[in-house]
C-alpha cells in the first residue's frame, strides 16, 4: 500500500478519535448526531494535517526551540483542557480507560490545533526592516475605539459606577484620602472633577487613554510592516468588543491601569522588535517614564511591574543602559518621594492589611467549613477571628468578601495583634489539610486560570448603570431609549453566546500562545513582550479577592495585538546575539 495512502488513513482515524474525544469532552457522545460527529471529525483531522506540515519546520529550528516545543507541546494542551473542562458526569461515569481515553484524545486535539496555528502563523513573511510611520497615525488608529467608546457613553451617560467606584468619588471629592484606592489615581480624579463634576469627564479619560492605547499599537504595527488590513481588522475588533467597549466608561482604577498596562506591553513590543535601538531616542523615552508611571501609580501592584520590567530591559538591552537607567532611577525616587512624605503630608490612612489575606482566608475557611483537620487550639484561635458558625454561613469558595466584610463578626484585629500566631496557625493547617487547601486555592483563584466557569462559580462582569440611591445624587439620565436598548442588548446578546468572552484565562492562555510563536520566529528576548502582563496576572493570582473581570481587563487588551506580533520578524541587536 502507497506511503501516501498510509498517511491520509492515519490522518482520517486520528480526525475520528480526536473529533470524537473532544465531543464526549463536552456531551454525552450517544446524544450527539452521527453528521455533528463527522463534521467535527473532518476539522480535527484538518488540524492533523496541518500540524503534520509544521514537522519540517521544527526540524530546522535550534535544540532549544525544539525541545522547547516538546515542553509547550505537553504542558499547554494540558493546561487548556484542565481549564476547559465542565462537571461531566457524563464521562466520569465510565470505565477508567474511557475517561483515560478522552482527556488524552482531547490533550492531543488541542495540541493539533495550536500546531496547526504555529505552522499557519510561522508561514506568513513579513519584511524584518521597519518602516518610518508619521505620528499623526496614532490619531487615526485610535478612531474605532474612540467612536464605539463614545457610542456607549452616550448610551449609558454619564458612565457606570459601583460601590467602590462611589467610595473612590467621595475621596476625590474630600480630599480625605486612603491608601485602599491608589492615591495618585484618587487625586487625578479630583482634578478632572475641579473641571467638571460629572463621571462623564472620568469616562471620558479613560476613552482617550484606551484609544491612545490602541493608537500608538496600530502605529507600531504599521512600523513593523504588517498589513494595513490586519491592523485595522484587529483595532476594529478590538473596539467593538463588548468587554471594551463597556469598561471604557466604568469608573474603575482597573480600567486606567489595564490601558497603561496594555501600552507598557506595546513598549516592551517596540523595544524587542528594534532591538533596543528605540531606547536611544528621548520621545521613546518620554512616553516609557509617563506610561511606566500610570502603571506604578493607578494601582498598589503597578510598582513592582515596573520595577522588575525595567530591570529586564537594563540586563537584556545592555549598549542602552546609560540612556535608560537614569529615567528609571528618576522614576523610583519619585514614587518613594510621593509614596513617604507624600503621603503623610496628606495623611493618607493606610489600607486594611486584610487585603493580602484573601488565599489564607479562603483556604482556613475551606478547613473549617469542610470538616478538616484541626486542633482543639487551631479551633479556638480561628474561633477568635471568626465564629465557627459564621464561618459555615459567610464561606463563598470563589469570593472572600462575605468575611472579610463581616464587621461586626471578622476580628481582624486577632490577626494584627500577633502576626507570627496568624502565620503559623495557617501553615499548619495548610499542611494538615493539603487536599482541602489547594482545592480552597484552585476555587479562589479559577477566574485567573479557569477558561471555563465552574458551574458554581461566577464572574463579575460589568454594570452599566451608577448604583442606585446614593448619596451623591448620581443618575443616569436617558439621553436616547433606543441608543440605551441597542448597547445593552448588544452587551447581553456577546455574554450569552460567546460563554468566554468574560473569563481573562481565555485571553491569558491565547496571549501565551502568541508570545511563543513570536519566540519561535525569533529569540527568546520575546518573552518580554509578555513580562508586564504575566507579572500583573500573578499578583492577582496571590491576592484575588473575588471573580471580578476588571482584575485582568489588561489581558483582553493585550490579546489581538498579540496575534499580529507573532508575525513580526524581530530585527537583530547590534551587538553579539547568542540566539
């Protein structure tokens, strides 16, 4: 029998099986019609047939691309089926060798599609030397999201606020601050209230921040000779996103810092496709020390992101050192500067150190409430923090607020008492508990990680209203009903049909995959690109108090750049590369 016959009845089975795995992945298979299961059949095994043409591909590449390849290979497809993954009952009631059977034949599916997408991504070629682009290019890229953004603002006027939106307004407007809120954010908010007092002017910083965002991307794209039509394709569909289009008039400090966060990472993009050349011009520079201090100032974990950043373009990007070092060390002393004296100037009152407590919280609660194992002494102490009954009734596995929030109950102040018995305490029954504890973690945590929704879960999505009766005397007035009509359905039509489109592991796992491609047609200074947006995404992960998108808006922003990066030949440094 010819090889090529061989070859194509392979491909055929492989379609079958992984077709069919990933359908009983989801639903009953014996529910599914024989032509829902040949039709996705004959797309697995496109995909197969496409990962299979990557092979000469990897074979020309370095050993360490290519072993690198075989860790990705393992490692993600595993990763977005333990993330993709609902309850099943209808699989886990079968054979161990059926179960067995399907998460492989799914780990595999995913695998050939990601392949398919490399061995696609890796095919186009663009020209490695950038072009020069005018700056007035950024105003016309920012268009489309100016446009949808001022659309949903005129539909929902003058924005949309919640309770801490309102607790943030209220120091904007006394003056009286708290570090709960990031300061500079809260007083950036009191100027733009001095020129008028409305949301609306809030709403509108943000649009024109966000759209300044996505302007200065479309620039950079363009310089980097990708197609005009990809990069008014992806701007569009960027702007018209509901997650977008709706967070862009909410007063959050998220919204501002994702959009500084997102032109950060645009940076790190022009910094390795140049190879560090644009470091040595003072208007790159300029726009590095503004953006970088949005991203240390309009949020308590900006700071850190920035810091270590930067200290990754001083050891990666050496010959620009002395061009870089003193804008950062500037940069540093100004938020020591504001953050000490400052901040006692103003008496800022510091934050409830209960905020890095979330996990902990989560976990001891998850210990109690799920009969674990704990001493008579554990009990006690716990007892003094939180009553035992209350703990049983405030427990929510995915938001740590009904506790913390508990004022008359939660003794906070048991733990600041004496730290070090807060700290042992929690470790032994961490290790006491271990199952318990990292099933308590894995809850907390599944906005971060989990592409799919625990059926018991939720996710905090948007608002698109001032919450009501408060004490401002904040309303949205309705400037035109059917504008309003148009924009909500249109929210709530994308969240339910498109059951992702509010779960940042979805845009944190493609924007991974885009960061590698980009690896994989270039050197591993690539991973840069994604060094901002992995640094937020893990403190959130150690700190997330409930499942709020807003936490990871700058994950979504982030993603359809990205794909257009994976293009983009990076040009060479000027000086020895080792890659």
């Amino acid at each position: 029998m010819p090889m090529k016959i061989v070859r194509w009845a392979v491909i055929v089975l492989l379609g079958l099986y992984l077709g069919g795995s990933m359908i009983f992945f989801f639903t009953p298979i014996r529910n599914t019609p024989v032509w829902a299961i040949l039709l996705v059949s004959a797309a697995m095994a496109v995909f197969v047939w496409l990962a299979l043409r990557f092979w000469p591909m990897l074979r020309a590449m370095t050993r360490a691309k290519r072993i690198s390849y075989i860790l990705f290979g393992i490692l993600f497809p595993l990763y977005i089926a333990a993330s993709i993954r609902g309850e099943q009952p209808f699989l886990t009631d079968n054979h161990i060798v059926v179960i067995l059977a399907v998460w492989l034949g799914v780990t595999l599916g995913v695998l050939a599609i990601v392949t398919a997408i490399i061995y696609g991504a890796l095919s186009v070629r663009l020209q490695p030397k950038g072009q020069r682009v005018s700056v007035w290019k950024v105003l016309l890229y920012a268009l489309p999201t100016l446009l949808v953004s001022a659309y949903f603002l005129a539909a929902f006027y003058p924005g949309a606020m919640t309770p801490d939106s309102l607790a943030q307004w209220d120091q904007a407007l006394t003056h009286k601050y708290t570090d709960w809120h990031p300061v500079v954010h809260t007083m950036l908010l009191s100027v733009l209230l001095s020129i008028w007092k409305s949301p609306a002017i809030v709403a509108i910083f943000q649009i024109l921040l966000i759209s300044a965002a996505a302007g200065v991307t479309g620039r950079a794209l363009e310089e980097a000779r990708v197609p005009k039509w990809a990069i008014w394709l992806v701007l569009i569909v960027f702007a018209i996103s509901p997650v977008h289009a709706i967070s862009s008039i909410t007063l959050w400090k998220d919204v501002a810092y994702s959009a500084a966060l997102f032109l950060f990472s645009i940076l790190m993009f022009k910094i390795v496709r140049t190879g560090g050349r644009v470091l040595a011009g003072w208007p790159f520079l300029a726009l590095y020390a503004l953006t970088g201090f949005m991203v240390m100032f309009f949020r308590h974990n900006g700071f850190p992101v920035f810091l270590i950043v930067t200290a990754f373009i001083l050891i990666m990007y050496r010959p620009y050192w002395l061009k870089l070092f003193p804008v950062a060390a500037v940069m540093v002393l100004i938020y020591q500067i504001v953050v000490h004296p400052v901040y006692t100037k103003l008496e800022v009152h510091p934050s409830d150190p209960q905020e890095m407590l979330s996990i902990p919280t989560q976990q001891i609660a998850a210990i109690v409430t799920e009969g674990g194992d704990i001493t008579d002494k554990q009990r006690d102490y716990v007892n003094r923090i939180f009553p035992i009954d209350k703990w049983h009734e405030k427990y929510n596995p995915y938001s740590v607020d009904s506790i913390k929030f508990s004022w008359g109950d939660y003794n906070r102040f048991t733990i600041y008492d004496d730290w070090g018995r807060y700290g042992r305490t929690y470790l032994q029954l961490v290790k006491q508990n271990p199952e318990i504890a990292a099933g308590a973690l894995f809850r907390q945590t599944s906005l971060v990680w989990q592409i799919n929704q625990p059926e018991d879960g939720y996710t905090s999505k948007y608002v698109t209203h001032i919450y009501r009766n408060n004490e401002y005397g904040l309303v949205n007035p309705v400037l035109n009903e059917e504008r309003r009509l148009h924009a909500y359905n249109y929210l709530k039509d994308a969240d339910e049909s498109i059951p992702f489109l509010w779960r940042p592991a979805f845009y944190t796992a493609l924007a991974l995959l885009f960061t590698y491609i980009a690896y994989l047609r270039n050197n591993w200074r690539a991973w840069l690109l994604l060094l901002p947006v992995a640094l937020n995404t893990g403190a959130v992960f150690v700190g997330i108090p409930a499942q709020d998108f807003r936490y990871l808006l700058a994950n979504s922003m982030i993603m359809l750049p990205f794909l257009l990066i994976s293009l983009v030949p990076f040009e060479p440094m000027e000086v020895t590369d080792d890659d």
